[in-house]
C-alpha cells in the first residue's frame, strides 16, 4: 500500500519546485492532456507568486508531463458538468482562469513555456502570454473552440488581433492546427527547439545566475535554437488575407466559393462542421478585439461572453459530440448561417455585472 506522502504526489496536478535560479511550474495530469482544472489555475497564480517575490528566482519555466502535450485546455467536461447542473463552478473558472492570463503578460520575470505536442485552448492561455515560448516538431496548435459551439477565449480576440492580415482571423475561425513555423511566423511563439534538446534547454537555463536579466535567458534559448521545418500557412498568406478581410461570415464564405481552388474549396468543408452561431460570435469578437487596446479590455469582453455560452444550446451538444458521446456529428441550432439572428449574436455582448478588471490604464503584455 502507498504512504500517504506517495498518494498525495500522485494526486497533485500542479508541481511546482525550485532548481537553481529556475522555478518550475509543470503541468501534472498527462492522461488528461493537461487540461486545466480550477486547482492547477491556483496553482499556477499560487507559484507565480513565490517565484515573483523571491530574489533567488532568475526565471519561470512551465512544462507539461507526459509526452502528448503542454496542455490541451480546460477541463471541457467539467465544464459542461458544471453548466448542466447549474453550478457557478464554471464561471468561476474562467474569471481566475482569464485573470491568470492577465498576470502572465504582465509578469516581472521571463516566463518561458515549452510548448511541445499538444497545445490547445487553455493551454495557449498558459503560454501565449510568455516572454519566451518556445516550440518543437510536436508542436500541435490550435484554438478549435468554434467545434464545440464555443469560441476562442482566453484572451484570442486579443492574440489572435495583434499581426497585420488575417491569419489570426483564419485560426480563429477554422481551428485549424498550427506547427511550430506556423506559431511563430503568427507571433504566437518565439524559437524552435528539437524536443531531444529540451533536457539541454532547461538543466542551462537552471545554470543561470540569480538576478540574470531577460536578455540572459534569451540568449539561453537562442544557443539551442533552430529554423523550424517549412510551416503551411506562408505559402497561403496571400490568399489568406484576401478571403478573409470580411466582417461577416457570409462574406467569406462567399468569397472562398469564388475562389475555387484547392484550398478554399478545403476550408469552406472545415467552416462547414461548425456551429453557425460560434462562426458570428467569434468573427465579431476577433474584429472588436483588433480596435480594442488591452489585453484586459478582451479579456473582460470574452468572460462576459461566457454567460451566453452556459446558456447556448450549441456548447452543450458541441461537448457531447466531441467529449461525451464523441459521434463527431453535433446538430446545430440554428444549422444554417443564414438562420442565426441578431438578438442571438447580441446574447454574446452584454456587459458582466461583476466584471474581472477594474478599469485602470496599466500596461498589458508585449505580443
């Protein structure tokens, strides 16, 4: 039989511990993919706290455990559980979820977060905001949210807004996955390492000096880096921004039926398994995102959007189709674009009643 100490390292799903100048935060439910829950949110904000305020502390570095991936989001179902039985679990979740977000752009120390396999939703969350990201050939990134009637959150209506054209409009809206040339030719990741080099990575960055600066850590990284393997979305850039300039979803579609090639004839079927209605709402929440000028204010934005989502017909069967039942087939309501309404979009944009921010003109993070 276990000791109790063995049980309880088994049951933690956040380890956090210091190494030399590095304090570490690794992600602990691998059979999970990562997926945060409330607890691991805490605990990160709990570790970003000690390490902030610790001079002996250089650096944070975040990793996941297992070899699938940093992080493959929230806990979906528990979101789903949670929206179903009318618990404030999940809105509570998203506040400190999204505040976290918040604090990671703002964060005083390097942040560096290894971004290997699986990154997803949350996860992107975690690692988005960093100052030093890096990625590897396993690097699978995506926002896929408009597939279970959701949208892309934790703050994408800001990332996803800060590069000139539109490819942040088209990783919204597909949820296609991204390599790791991909993330960063999107500003959405920094450096390539090859995964057999992550073990080198982090025992030099643990080497580094108390007090170091971000320079410092920087050159670290940049000592194992390397060009990653050709990525897919340059070579469709162009088309890409011309498709996808519209403010409508009707207008892009239109415009990928007249384009007729290969590509656009692809990502007319990828736009066609998702919810009418999540396509609307993120379509507007990513133009509102590209005028808005904080982090925070997106933020804020998208928690209020949330309250719609535990209401959505659409979220609930998205999460069966993907997580429950896992038919892949979710029946939309409504199922055609030209029959989602105003007043449902609308639903989306109302104010929070108990907003994440106060309204303050602080500095937000450097993507």
């Amino acid at each position: 039989m276990p000791s109790i100490s063995e049980t309880c390292a088994v049951e933690l799903e956040t380890l956090v511990e210091r190494q030399g100048a590095l304090g570490r935060i690794r992600l602990n439910r691998p059979r999970a993919l990562n997926s945060l829950t409330l607890q691991m949110v805490r605990d990160i904000e709990a570790a970003l706290d000690d390490f902030e305020q610790d001079l002996a502390i250089a650096a944070v570095l975040v990793t996941g455990e297992g070899e699938r991936g940093l992080c493959a989001g929230g806990d979906i179902r528990a979101i789903y559980d949670g929206g179903k039985a009318g618990s404030d679990a999940p809105t509570t979740f998203w506040r400190e979820e999204y505040t976290l977000n918040a604090r990671i752009g703002r964060y005083s120390k390097p942040y560096v977060v290894v971004m290997d396999g699986i990154v997803m939703g949350g996860g992107v969350g975690v690692s988005v905001y960093g100052s030093h990201r890096i990625v590897t050939e396993r690097t699978r990134f995506a926002m896929p949210e408009t597939g279970i009637g959701f949208f892309p959150d934790v703050g994408a209506s800001w990332f996803l807004t800060r590069q000139p054209g539109e490819l942040g409009t088209y990783i919204g809206l597909t949820g296609e996955t991204l390599g790791a040339a991909d993330a960063i030719l999107t500003g959405l990741a920094d450096s390539f390492v090859r995964s057999d080099r992550l073990a080198e990575v982090t025992e030099a960055l643990i080497s580094l000096p108390a007090g170091c600066s971000r320079e410092a850590v920087s050159t670290v990284i940049a000592g194992f880096s390397e060009v990653p393997p050709a990525g897919v979305l340059e070579s469709h850039q162009t088309a890409i921004d011309r498709l996808f300039a519209f403010d409508t979803i009707e207008d892009i579609l239109a415009a990928l039926r007249g384009d007729g090639s290969p590509f656009a004839e692809k990502i007319l079927s990828v736009l066609s398994t998702k919810s009418p209605l999540s396509l609307n709402v993120t379509l507007r929440l990513l133009r509102l995102g590209r005028e808005t000028e904080r982090l925070e204010d997106c933020l804020e934005r998208e928690f209020a959007a949330t309250a719609a989502v535990l209401r959505s017909r659409d979220f609930y069967e998205g999460v069966r189709a993907a997580v429950i039942d896992k038919d892949r087939n979710p029946q939309w309501r409504p199922a055609r674009l030209e029959d989602v309404t105003e007043a449902e979009i609308a639903a989306y944009f109302q104010p929070s009643a108990d907003p994440l921010f106060a309204q303050t003109n602080e500095e937000g993070p450097r993507i």
